[in-house]
C-alpha cells in the first residue's frame, strides 16, 4: 500500500474513551492528531452494540463509578452528558431487599434499617478520603529517581501539599486515614456492622473488577477510588456509549481524525525516537508521537522487547492483569419483575452481594480458577430508565469473580457455564426470568481480551493494587506516561490512575507529553 | 503437586567444595595445597611459590584452570541481537573466529559485570565471565529466538600463558596457532577450541574442550612443555600480579559488580571503569544506553585509574588524599611490580580527581613491622598506560624459543 501523505504530531493506538480524551486534549492546542482502532466501531470497553434488531446495549462498561467531572469540565462534555444518578438496591435472599437513594440507606419497603447509622458512617469517610486522593489522579506520579533536585522540587511539593490536605483533617481524620488505606473491605465493614446485603454492597463496590475479595489488602483503597466523586453511580443516558459520543464529537469538532478497521501491527521506531506506526496489511502513518492506550505489555510489544532495558521487559512481563468479570447482556421478552421491588425501583442498580462472606467465598473459587458456587452480580435495565428504549427490555450484568485462567479454558461450552451460571444467580431474585429471555451474549474475560485487546480482559488493563499503583503504575520507573521510546506514551487504563470510564489517564498523559516538550 | 516428573532419582547437590576437571592433576603437583573456592570450585591460590609462578609467566609459560569461568553458549537466529541488547560494545564487529572484550549493565547504566564474548559462528557465541549470567541472559533474550545454555560444567579450560607458550603448542603437535592473531579463537582439532586470549599480557592462549578430556589436554601440554619449556601451573596469586600489570580489572575489587551490591551507589558505569570508549551509542538500544547517555552527558562521577606509587610497600587498601588531609578515594588493587620494578595500584578517586585533577595525589598506606604500625604518605601519580606491555605478546607468528 501507498505511504500515507500526511504527517500527523500525535497517532493515538484506540479509541477506547482514554484514547478520545487524549486525542480531543491534544487537538484543542492544534495539535494533528489521528486515532487508529481495529475494530469497525469506536469507543473500547466503552461502548455500545447492537445487541438484537435495532436495541442498544452498553457491550461492557453500563455505568459510571468514578467519571471525572474535572476532565468531563475540561473538555466540555458536561453539558454533553445526560447522566443521574441512581439508586442502588441490594438483593436479599429472603426478599427484604436494601435501598440506597439520595445517600440514605433504608428497606426497599421504605423501613428503617439497623445498619444505616454505620453505612452512613463508613461512606461518609470513604467518600472524603477519596476526595482527597482525588487531585492525585488529575497529575503524573512523583518522579522520584531525581531525590530532592530542583528539576524534583514541584514533584516534592505536590507530595506535601498531599502531606498538608491530611494534617488539615485534623489529628483524628489523620489516624483513621493511616489505619484504614491499605486494610480491607472485609474488616472496615464487620467492625462496624454484621454481615448482611449492607456489608456484602461495600466488599461488591470496593472489588468490581479486581482480583481481590474484600479480605485482601488494598480493597479500602480500591472504593476510595470508585467513591471518589460520590458513592452513587450514575447512569448515562441511552449507556456509556453515549460518553464515547460525546467525546467523539468533541474531538471531531478539533480535527481528530478517527479510523476504524485500522489495527496497529508495530511501531516504527529510528534512532530510539518514534516515527510512526505499521498498520495490519503493512500500511505505515509517520507521527512525531505515538500514544497507546492498549496495556502496559501489548504496548511494549507493538514496539518491540529490543526497545526496552531487560528489567523493564521483566517488570512489564509480570504486570499482574487476570481479569475477573464478565458481561452478560440478556435481551428480554417482557419487562422483568422483581419481588419486594417497586415499579419506581426498578430503575435502579441492583448488586447481588447478600453478605461479604458471599462475596469472599465467590473469591476463593475463581482465584484457583473455578466458577464461583454463586457470583457477584451488579445489573441495570436501562430500557426501564431510558425512555429512547422503552419497550425494549434489556439486562446488562456484570458477572464478578468469573477467572479469566478458568481451568480447561475458555471454550463455548465454558461460556454456557458462564451463561446458565448468570441466569441462575438472577433466577433467585427474577423469579420468570428463565422463560422471559430472548437472546443471551455473554462474554468471558478471555472474549474480552480478544476483542479489545485489555490484557487478561482486565478492568483496568492490569491489577489496581498496592504495588501496581501511583509510581509504580503499570511499572516502577515508567509512571509518567513516557513509556521507554522516546516520543511513545501511554495513555490508557494500564496508566496512572487506572480504569473506569473515568478519562483520567488519557487527559494526565497528553499533559505529560506536552509538558515533555516531545512535539517541539 | 509433584515436584519430580522423571522417574530418574534427583541428582543430589554436592555439599563440598567440587573438584575442577584438572584438579586431580594439580594436587598430584601442588606442594602447598593452598585452595580457595572459585564458583564452587576448588581452586589453587599457590601451586608451589608465588615468586616462582609468576616469573613462569613472564619467562616460561603457565597453566591456570579457568574452568570454573561462567560459560554461557547463546545460539540461534536472533543470537547477534541478544548478545547487542546484552553489552554495550558493537558485537556486530566481533568477526566469527573472534574474540572480545565486553562489558554489561544494568537499566541504570552500572556494570553487571565484564568478560569476553567468543564468536563461534554467525548465530553462535560463548560468553566467559565471572559472574553469574543464565538467569539474566534468559531476562535479556526473552523475546527472541536464541537458545541459552549453561555450559559452565561440562566445557573445561586452561590458559597457557607466558613467552614460550607457543613452543609448547608446537611441541604438542598443535603448530597450527602460528596464524592466530591475537583474539582469534579455531577449533584447532575436532572438539579443541584454542583462542590467543589470557589474562597475563603476555603470549597466551587459552584452550576449552569437553571435561571428559581434561586429563588428555593437560597431559598432552605438561609432556609436550614441562622438561622443555619450563612450563608449571599456577594459582591465582601469580596471576593477580600479572593481571595488575596490565591493568585488567577483577570484578569484586576493582568494581562491584551491581548484581552482587546491596546498598545503593556501589555500581559504577563503563565511563567511571575507564572503558567509555567501548560503549557504542549507534548500534541501537542495548541494556542501559538511555541511562548511559545521561551519564554521559553528565560525567563521571569516579575515576578508576592506574597510580605508580613511591616506595615499595603496596599500597593495599590505601586511602588517596589530595594533598594532605583530604581523603579523595581508595586503592582496590596493588602490588609490587616486580617486572616493572615499581609500586602499581588501582585506584578509585572521586571526580574530578583522577579526571581532571591528576596532581597532589598521596596514598596513605599502613605498614606493620614487627609488632607495630607505621603510617606513610607517599606520592602516587596517575599513569595513562599499561605497567607491562611487549611485543611478543602481540607478534605473528609468535617467536620461537
Ligand atoms: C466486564 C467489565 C465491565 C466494566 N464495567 C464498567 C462500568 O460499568 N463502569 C466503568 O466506569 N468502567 C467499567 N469497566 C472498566 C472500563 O470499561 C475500562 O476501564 C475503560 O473503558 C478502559 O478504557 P480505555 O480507553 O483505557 O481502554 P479500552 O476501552 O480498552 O480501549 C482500547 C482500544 O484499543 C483498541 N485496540 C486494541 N488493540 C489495537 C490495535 N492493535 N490497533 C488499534 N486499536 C487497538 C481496542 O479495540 C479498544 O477500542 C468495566 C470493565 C469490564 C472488563
């Protein structure tokens, strides 16, 4: 194939929303950029499919945990954006279910419930803790190969001024901080309350997506990150395809060039700078940078090993990314009923987490590779909630604890495990629901990461946890986006501060280069 | 889960110190049984007399066991990229039937460790070194097509070094090395690899074959060199005067090998050993360059250098002062120069000294005479070059005695 003509500055590999928010980022400084995705539809993990004759379905991602409303202001996407946010409903076996509305915890009958003083309690500090961990997501980890430097000095002081915000809580807030951060979900809860439909929502929300159950360390951490903007997700109006719109038109509106059907095989690489990238049937598209929002490992190896120091290759290699949660969307025949659930409620976000020991025993299966006896299962009908779809029934689920290394594999007969193994999890609380389904797709971790190339189909492209976090996210010494190459960037979930339909990564990375002087 | 697969019983792990595949020749020579352990291996510190020994390498011609030398066989179509991705000189210019110098580092641009890199085809190398690499080469080939084999235990060696060392070669039958250049390596004789290499300066070969012919390769020399050429084994002592003369570095004195250090600025770049001129910055990325740059760019941060000092005391573990009280480095090897005639260390001085700043330089040494310690500063001047160079170990074919 004929040479492209035109040099862009900056090739983004994806457009997963990471990739958009980079591209947009970059174009509102009049920047040429152009987006390169292999498959025929824009948006990753993000976005939405047609999943039966003219119904929208959100393929993976259905809600927003941690959407960042400083990067939604920054690209003006908030106007954009029709989201609320729901209430959730936490499933009980015997049929008294829980409902958090508008912060407050009470029966779904509208009773009052002897644990809501303790949520209220826990919540409140989960929700300012991560508020204050917040600001850290917005900027590049602290360089600290330098020590003490001057070039270090703002590095420093952005420590400090993290240092300060803690010593402004007051003593108290302080200590409680310093004790809880690296504790675990399991214990925060049981403290405070016995486990029950309330504790089993906080160990759910604090391990969606994580290899961890909600005894390992690092899960109070885990939902300081996802409560950092409020506790209660949202849900985008017509799914999370919806803010892949958005960000489209935003960068299409600076002169993105977005090409679908355009997988990227390798980099081209001169004089260890990069000078652009090889597509799939050898066509090459010259860029003075190179912007991945694949994971850490799929990056370095679209570059090549040979780029890259040998510890580096092994820190990539061990980047932990066994992803533990599937989608099953399920189209329904008839608007779905829920025992003990109002016609109001039913819009809302339900989790079927009925204690914390429930979820840590689901855990324990799927971290040897098992099925779990019963998974954690949070799901939306967003047809109930969206009038553009009402009359079309539709149930989005995600599937916790489903092991991408399931022993024997990932084959058709593992996925109708997968399959009946969901439907009989929901069964227990939608009594009709076996009959009432039209047509089923469910997609393992495995399917995951063949279509969207999200290592182990993780999450966030790679375990958020303790030694994988801040600077040492995706690795130690490769935590500020820059990644080996000169002139390649990470820009995606793999990057600092991780997943979630959140756009952080993408928008800190196209500052980061910026600030590198890369484009000059 | 089972550990062993086989039906084979485990070879069990020797608790003791392993003979080397000469050893038994060696101890039916040796007068003072003076061992130390090499790699797990016993090894001679002394054969016979240090004075002895080391007058051998410069008059006659030695034989020392290298088989405890790391020895690696990196083998397949990618090896050439593995070995380039491994050290930071250009292997590309090691023709095959060659021999070269190399040195390795880690992310950080600080020496792992150094060694010689034999070309044995185009997709085929052996790398000799001190330290061990299997682990390491496996992390730097990960990604390509090479096969990586420790062939440490099975794959034997002697350096025969000294002046009439090709006499002894000719003597036993192996007259063919006339040719060799030095740092060319042949297989002299099915499954005898011969490279004019050594560690002494001086004429030398050094010959690898397959430990089940040890006994044959050491009888055939001894027979062929002993009565005529005056040919003795030796140990490491005779060998480390020699070495110092030439100012080859040993890993553990003269640097750290980073691999082994714990604590933190212990390692040392090539610019800081004295050998940025090996460091090839064109021939693509190789482990450390990016760091290697900036440490470029940025200078050293010590000097290894060679210092002739006053006197004859050695000036083993000396502090260096510029001028009179301050303290600037420390002496990592020394030794009198018996063939030189004169007092010669390594030493490493903290930048600028022994960079820029070459003058005013004084080594404290410490003498103990009967019963009591005596401090002496002496002077200590830098010296650009070698203490021991000369023709023959260079000249081809070599001379005759
Ligand atoms: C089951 C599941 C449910 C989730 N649910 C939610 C949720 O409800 N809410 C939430 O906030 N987060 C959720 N997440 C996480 C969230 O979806 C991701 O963290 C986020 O979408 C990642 O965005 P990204 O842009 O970084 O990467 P991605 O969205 O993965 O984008 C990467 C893009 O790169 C493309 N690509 C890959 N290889 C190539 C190539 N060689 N050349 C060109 N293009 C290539 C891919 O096709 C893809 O479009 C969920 C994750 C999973 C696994």
């Amino acid at each position: 194939m004929a040479q492209s003509e035109k040099r862009y500055d900056v090739i983004v590999i994806g457009a997963g929303h990471n990739g958009l928010v980079s591209a947009a980022t970059l174009a509102k400084l009049g920047k040429r950029v152009c987006v390169l995705e292999k498959e025929n539809e824009i948006g990753g993990m993000a976005r939405n499919y047609e999943i039966a004759d003219g119904l929208q379905a959100p393929r993976i991602a259905h809600l927003l945990y941690n959407y960042n409303p400083v990067v939604a202001r920054e690209l003006g996407l908030a106007e954009k954006i029709d989201k609320a946010p729901i209430s959730t409903i936490a499933l009980s076996d015997d049929g008294r279910h829980i409902e958090i509305a508008n912060g407050a915890l009470r029966y779904a009958d509208g009773a009052e419930h002897p644990d809501a003083a303790a949520y209220a309690e826990i919540r409140r500090k989960i929700e300012k803790f991560g508020k204050l961990l917040a600001p850290l997501a917005l900027r590049s980890p602290p360089d600290l190969s330098e020590g003490l430097s001057l070039a270090g000095a703002g590095e420093a002081a952005a420590i400090a001024k993290l240092g300060l915000e803690l010593k402004m809580f007051g003593k108290k807030d302080m200590r409680e901080f310093l004790r809880i951060v690296l504790s675990n979900i399991y214990d925060l809860a049981l403290d405070e309350m016995p486990d029950g439909e309330v504790a089993g929502l906080l160990a759910a929300d604090a391990v969606w997506g994580a290899w961890a159950g909600p005894r390992s360390p690092g899960t109070v951490f885990l939902l300081m990150y996802r409560y950092a903007y409020g506790a209660d997700p949202s849900l985008p109006k017509r799914g999370a395809g919806a803010v892949v719109d958005a960000i489209v038109d935003v960068a299409r509106s600076r002169g993105v060039e977005i090409r679908t059907g355009a997988a990227v095989s390798r980099l081209n690489i001169k004089n260890d700078a990069v000078t652009g990238v090889v597509l799939e049937g050898g066509s090459e598209i010259s860029a003075k940078v190179v912007m991945s929002s694949l994971g850490a490992f799929p990056s370095m190896k679209m570059a090549g090993p040979q780029h890259y120091d040998v510890e580096t290759v092994r820190r990539l290699r061990n980047v932990r990314a066994k992803g533990m949660t599937a989608k099953v969307n399920l189209v329904l025949r008839q608007e779905p009923k829920i025992g003990g659930v109002s016609l109001a409620q039913i819009a809302g976000r339900f989790v079927i987490a009925p204690s914390a020991k429930y979820v840590e025993r689901a855990f324990s299966k799927a971290k040897y590779g098992e099925f779990p006896g019963a998974p954690v299962i949070e799901f939306v009908m967003p047809m109930v909630s969206d009038a553009a779809q009402r009359g079309r029934y539709l149930l989005s689920a995600i599937v916790q604890y489903i092991p991408y290394h399931l022993k024997g594999g990932w084959d058709d007969a593992a996925r109708d495990r997968l399959t009946a193994l969901t439907i009989d999890t929901l069964s227990q609380y939608i009594p009709e629901l076996r009959e009432n389904i039209a047509h089923v797709d469910a997609l393992s971790p495995a399917f995951i990461e063949r279509e969207t190339g999200a290592p182990g189909g993780h999450w966030h492209h790679g375990e958020l946890s303790t030694d994988q976090l801040l600077t040492v996210r995706p690795v130690n010494g490769m935590s500020r986006y820059a990644f080996g190459v000169r002139g390649y960037y990470l820009c995606g979930a793999g990057a600092h501060p991780g997943g979630g339909v959140s756009g952080a990564a993408g928008r800190n990375s196209a500052l980061q280069l910026l600030k590198d002087g890369v484009l000059s | 889960m089972k550990l062993f697969k086989s039906a084979a019983k485990p070879v069990a792990v020797a608790r003791e110190l392993l003979p080397t595949p000469f050893f038994d020749k060696l101890d039916a020579v040796s007068l003072v049984k003076n061992w130390h352990e090499w790699n797990g291996y016993l090894v001679a510190d002394v054969v016979e007399a240090v004075g002895k020994e080391y007058f051998a390498i410069r008059n006659q011609s030695t034989l020392f066991d290298i088989s405890p030398m790391c020895k690696y066989r990196v083998k397949g179509p990618d090896a050439l990229r593995v070995m380039n991705r491994l050290v930071i000189r250009d292997v590309a210019k090691i023709g095959v039937g060659r021999v070269g110098y190399a040195m390795w580092c880690d992310e950080e641009g600080m020496v792992i460790d150094d060694g010689t890199v034999f070309r044995y085809g185009d997709d085929e190398f052996m790398l000799l070194c001190q330290e061990h690499m299997f682990t390491w080469l496996h992390d730097c080939a990960w990604g390509f097509d090479v096969s990586i084999t420790d062939e440490t235990h099975n794959f034997c060696g002697l350096a025969l070094q000294g002046p009439t060392s090709f006499s002894v070669l000719k003597e036993a039958g192996l007259e063919s090395v006339a040719d060799m250049k030095p740092f060319d390596l042949r297989e002299i004789e099915p499954g005898l690899w011969i490279s004019r290499t050594g560690y002494t300066g001086d004429l030398g070969y050094e010959l690898f074959t397959d430990s089940q012919y040890a006994h044959q390769l050491w009888d055939r020399l001894w027979g062929a060199g002993h009565k005529l050429w005056g040919l003795i084994p030796i140990g490491f002592d005779a060998l480390e005067i020699a070495r110092l003369e030439v100012g080859f570095l040993a890993p553990g004195l003269d640097f750290q090998p980073v691999h082994v250090v714990s604590r933190i600025n212990r390692g040392r770049t090539p610019f800081e050993l004295g050998f940025g001129r090996l460091v090839n910055f064109e021939k693509g990325h190789f482990n450390g360059r990016r760091a290697l740059l900036k440490h470029r760019d940025e200078g050293s941060r010590y000097h290894l250098v060679r210092l002739d000092i006053e006197g004859k005391e050695p000036a083993k573990d000396a502090f260096i002062y510029s001028g009179r009280d301050k303290v600037v480095g420390h002496v990592t090897s020394a030794v009198w120069s018996p063939t030189a005639k004169r007092n010669i260390a390594l030493a490493e001085l903290e930048a600028p000294y022994g960079g820029k700043v070459k003058n005013g330089l004084w080594a404290e040494i410490y003498v103990y005479k009967e019963g009591a310690w005596q401090r002496r500063q002496k002077k200590a001047v830098v010296v650009e070059t070698p203490f021991f160079t000369n023709a023959r170990s260079r000249k081809t074919p070599p001379d005759l005695f």
